[in-house]
C-alpha cells in the first residue's frame, strides 16, 4: 500500500512498449484525466523547481512584504503584553458578554488548521494524488493556524503564567487535579495532541525532500542545515517501506483528530445550557465550517504562492478546481446547519431558543449576522459553475470573503447568544476596543511572517510526492512483459 | 593508508520497470546484503527486492495501549481516588466523560511512538554513509535510482556482482571503496 496505489488505474495514453494499446481488451474505458503536474517535467526539473525556491535570493518584494507582517506582528505581540501588565480591563470583555474576540480568534484558527491536516491526511486515505502539490503547505499553514490560536486561549485567562497549573494535571501539595468532565480541558487535550500530531505528520514528510535540499544546495551552511534535519535520509527503499507504512499510520491518525478536535472546541459552547450554544448540531456543523474556512485561507495562499514562485504547472487549476468543490460541499453543509439551528429552533417551542435565532438576524448584531449568511451561504453558490471554480481573481476574492464570513460565524454564534440570553436585565452589547483588533491583526501578522519564512527555508512542494504521482515514474503492472 | 576495501558496488538505473526486474533478478540471485536507493517510493519494489514487512504497526499499537492506559488511569485515580471531586453529584469516573481525553491520548501517543519507531527502525539519524561522496548515490534523492550490492554479503565477488548489475540494466557500475 502506498501513496500511488492507484497508478496502474490512472488512465493517460498508454505509454512504454513503442506506445501500442494495450492487447488486453479493456470492458471499460476510463475518460482521460486531466495532468497533475503540467509540462512533463522530468525528476530532475521538479528537483531544480522546487529547491532552487528557497535559494532565491530575498527580493525587495518579499522584504517589504515580510516587513509589513512582521510589524504587524510585533505590534499584536506589544498589545498582548499590554493585556498581561494591565489586565483583561483593557479588553471590550462585559457582563454578559465574557466571550468575544479572544475566543471568536481561538475557534477562528484552529478551524483554519483543520483544512491542512484534511488535504495531507484525508485526501492520503482518500488516494487524491492531487493532494501531493498543496500537502506541503497546507500542513504548514495548519501549524501556523494552531500557533496563532493557542495565544487566545492562555491570553484570555488573565494571567497565563498560572494558565499551565490550572489547565494539565500535575501532581501539587494541594493534591488538586483538572475537572475531565470540562471541555475546557478536553481543549487542552485535543489542541495540544493536534499540534503534535501535524507537526511530527509535516515533519516525516518533510524529511526526504530535505535530503533532496541537502545534495542540491551548494552552500556549505545549507548543506549541514538540511543535512542535520533530513537526519542522514538516502532515498534507501528498505527504510522507504517502514516510513510509507509510518505515514499511513500518522495519516490515519489524523484523520480522526480532523474531526475531533473541533467537536472538542464546539464543545466548549454546546455542553453549555445557553441557548444559541446548546445544540447537538455543533460537533458536525463546526467541523465541516473549520474546513470551509481552512481551504479558504489554503487558496489565499496558494493562488499568491503560485503566482509569485512561478507553481503554476503544480499547483494547477485543477487543484484549484477540486479544492473549490470542496469550498462549495462545506458552505452548503454550513449553510445547512444555519438552517436547520433556526428550524429547530422553531420547532422546539422553546421561547428563549426561539428569541436568540430572530434576535440574530434583526438585533443588534444583525449587520454581523447578515455578513455572515451572505459571505458563507450565498457567494460559494458561484462554484457551481466550472469556469467560475477555475477562475483566478473570482477564487480569490470568495477566498477572502469565505475568512471574512466565517470570522464573522465564530463572532455571531459568541457574542450574540452571550449578549441575549435568558433575563432581559442581563442583555447586553459588547464592542471590541483597539487592544483586541490589534491583538487579532497581530496573529494575522504571526501567521503570514511564519508562512514567509517557512516558503523562503522549506521546499514548499513535496518533492517526493510530486515525483511518485507522475504518470511514468511507476512500474506497470501487466505480467506480460 | 590503510588498504581501501570494497564498500559495494553501485549500479544507476532510469527506468522502474527495468529497476523492479533488477531487483527480483538479485534477490534471486541469493543476494540478501543489498539496497536500491530512490527519489521516491517505488510501488512494489520492497516486495521484489524481498524486504520483509516492518513491524512499526506493532510499535504503533503499543504507543496507543500505552496512551489508552495512562488516560484512563489519569482520570480515574486523580478524579475517583486520590481526591474524590464531588461535580453536582456526578459519577466520579464515567467512560463517556472519560472520551475525549481518551481518545486524544491514545492517538498522541500512538503517533510519538510511531515517529520514534519510525527512525528508530531506519536507524536514523545517521549521518555519515561510505557511499555519499558518489555522485550517483547523491542524486538518488533526485532524479535517479541506485542499485547498491554490499561486499559484505557473502555471495559477493566484484566480477559477478559487476556483471549481474551491467545485465540487469544498469549504467555506470562501479566499486565504491572506503
């Protein structure tokens, strides 16, 4: 079993053998399939494409790009240590509303992470080989995504140097342990596995292709760099059948922490009795919303990468096009989910239940709610159109407008069921001050000055993943040689 | 100096049905202290050249045991023995509360144990090979697939073994010595 089970059934015209058809007569013919990797490239092309990226010399567009999110950063990094010198006072956080952009940023990026760990684990299970040309950065977007999400967690608590004894279970002389029932603490369970788990995921991955860097780069720095981390890796096929079955483990591993990692953060609000958070639609509705916004972000980025790293014969418009259909499967399911949270809510007969929903779409944060629906529900209806899924500068403006829609998801579903809920005397509206908008820019800054880093460093393609999908770099499997 | 002895003798290769034919015809051969070195994995190569399966699952397995049981023990004896928390009136240990911590342990751990199986098994890191200095075996990771037969192995003899690899298919055969 391997990452190219399915080569023998990949239908591009026969090749080898003087280009005959086959002598076998085929009962069914498959329909061609478009080319993954456009230009035949030979090995050695997608080798010298792929590693000579990190060995471009900074140009002044990347600089000042890098410069742009690194102050952001830095700036999002000075306001969170204004939070923890001078309190959570500095935040727009009230009573009622406890929960506001801290947590809608928490759920933001872990949701976005969900979308790497899909494409490099699911769509391994899955067979996509489509997948081995976004893989690489998209697990790497997920682990930027978790890192920007765990500030908002340990920021929120106040005072974070005591978030790590109030959070894991260590033994203390007050013989006092964590509360399993929590999801709260399940968080700390599941975002913590989920990090580690994506991250030894990436870095298996990532191994051969830094030995490919290794014996390509010619700087003596470079080659001890790479040499270190691709731990000695020869392209030996015998250590090539333990790590194919290390990565089916790991990507079966995935799979589920996909599902459930965000059923544990959905959890956070659905094990609660505040109406607008108490449902069982949550667990599913948050995940297929996580991948939504995760593909989203993968196509921001992608479609910049390709364009600027001249990708464009790997990262293809059919990636483009399969990635879009997911975008448009997901938003119909959250589309759904909205539907049926405001049926349900109907239905029930519960009068508190009820008033939240209206409350959503003609209260106070109606202007939010409406973004929302429009962003999430209404614009991917455009990728029903194939020229539209194809279509540069549409999925990239709907990529932004998906992030835009399901920011303003996370936000709708705390703050409005927080801001009404059961007693009239508690309403109330929150506004987030400049602290918080600062802190949040800042993650973005975080996120894209690690993404900067991490395509200027790391081969951003899976090079050896790349390779092995190619129509004849696999062995035919008729015995009639 | 001391006298250089013979390492192995290299074989390069392009074509992978031509490599996988190779690899049968060696195992047949009795070899058995051989290697291919490949750019990516080739399908069903490690089944010709006779490379039996891995035992990771097992270790993996273990890793899952290992983190399955640490949980529920975890849960179990800091909730339900050592200081009995009292939460309205609930179980003090409960499988269904027990899950989610559960199960992301169990996969945590299977997946650390599987990553240490993993090179540990390759016996990696290994940073010196007395192959790397040749420049075939350095673009293995590239573009190109290296037969590699070990003098070790004890039907070894630099003739025949040069001999079968150049009949095999294989260019630029050469000894490489350490």
């Amino acid at each position: 079993m391997n990452v190219t089970d399915t080569i023998n059934q990949d239908k591009t015209p026969p090749h080898g053998h003087s280009g005959a058809p086959s002598i076998m007569p085929s009962a069914f013919e498959e329909p061609f399939r478009e080319p993954l990797v456009l230009g035949n490239p030979t090995l050695h092309d997608i080798t010298e494409k792929i590693s000579s990226i990190p060995l471009l010399t900074p140009n002044l567009k990347f600089l000042i790009t890098l410069f742009v999110f690194a102050s952001m950063a830095l700036w999002g990094l000075a306001c969170m240590g204004y939070t923890i010198a001078t309190g959570i006072g500095v935040w727009g956080l009230n009573n009622p509303v406890g929960w506001g952009w801290d947590i809608t940023n928490f759920v933001f990026w872990i949701g976005i992470g969900h979308a790497g760990t899909l494409i490099s684990a699911i769509l391994f299970l899955f067979r996509q080989k489509w997948r081995t040309a976004i893989n690489r950065s998209a697990e790497a977007m997920t682990l930027f995504a978790v890192m920007c999400a765990l500030i908002f967690p340990l920021l929120h608590t106040g005072r974070p140097w005591v978030a790590f004894y109030w959070l894991t279970p260590y033994p203390n002389q007050m013989q006092m342990w964590v509360n399993f029932r929590s999801p709260l603490v399940w968080d700390v369970f599941a975002v913590s596995t989920y990090f580690t788990v994506s991250l030894l995921f990436w870095y298996i991955g990532l191994v051969p292709d830094l030995a490919t860097m290794r014996n390509y780069v010619k700087s003596k720095l470079g080659q001890t760099l790479y040499g270190i981390f691709s731990l000695g890796w020869t392209g030996s096929m015998r250590h090539w059948h333990i790590y194919e079955i290390a990565y089916m483990i790991l990507a079966g591993l995935s799979t589920p922490l996909v599902l459930s990692v965000h059923t544990v953060v959905s959890m956070d609000f659905a094990t609660s009795v505040l109406p607008g958070w108490h449902t069982t639609i949550f667990p599913p509705y948050f995940v297929a919303g996580a991948i939504f916004s995760g593909f989203a972000m993968v196509m921001t980025l992608l479609v910049i990468a390709r364009e600027v790293l001249d990708l464009k014969q790997y990262i293809t418009l059919k990636h483009f096009d399969n990635m879009n259909k997911i975008i448009l499967a997901t938003g119909m399911m959250v589309g759904y989910a909205y539907a049926m949270e405001f049926f349900i809510a109907q239905y029930s007969g519960n009068p508190y239940e009820s008033s939240v929903f209206i409350n959503r779409a003609s209260g106070d944060y109606a202007w939010a709610y409406w973004i929302m629906v429009s962003c999430n529900v209404i614009s991917p209806q455009i990728y029903w159109f194939k020229k539209m899924r194809r279509n540069i500068p549409v999925m990239f403006v709907m990529s932004i407008f998906v992030n835009i829609g399901m920011w303003f998801e996370r936000f709708t579903i705390i703050s409005t069921s927080l801001h009404h809920d059961y007693l009239p005397a508690s309403w109330g509206y929150y506004s987030p001050t400049w602290v918080e908008i600062s802190i949040f820019v800042g993650t973005i800054g975080i996120f894209f000055t690690l993404f900067l880093i991490f395509a200027k460093f790391v081969p951003m393609i899976a090079i050896a993943e790349v390779k092995s999908i190619l129509p004849t770099s696999q062995p035919t499997h008729h015995h009639d040689h | 100096m001391s006298q250089t002895q013979p390492v192995a003798v290299l074989g390069n290769f392009k074509d992978p049905n031509v490599l996988m034919n190779a690899a049968k015809r060696i195992r047949e051969s009795g070899y058995q202290d051989f290697d291919i070195y490949t750019p990516y994995p080739v399908h069903g190569l490690d089944k010709a050249m006779g490379v039996k399966r891995t035992i990771l699952p097992y270790i993996s397995f273990a890793g899952g045991l290992f983190g399955f049981a640490n949980a529920i023990f975890l849960m179990a004896w800091t909730g339900a023995e050592h200081y009995k928390l009292n939460i309205g009136g609930k179980p003090l240990f409960s499988l269904q509360f027990a899950i989610p911590v559960t199960f992301e342990l169990t996969v945590l751990c299977t997946a650390i144990f599987t990553f240490l199986g993993l090179w540990g098994l390759c016996k990696l890191p290994t940073w010196y090979s007395p192959l790397q200095n040749d420049a075939g075996f350095k673009s293995a990771v590239d573009d190109t697939f290296v037969v590699s037969i070990f003098a070790k192995d004890q039907r070894f003899s630099l003739e025949a073994t040069t001999k079968l690899i150049k009949d095999l298919g294989g260019d630029d055969v050469r000894l490489i010595e350490a």
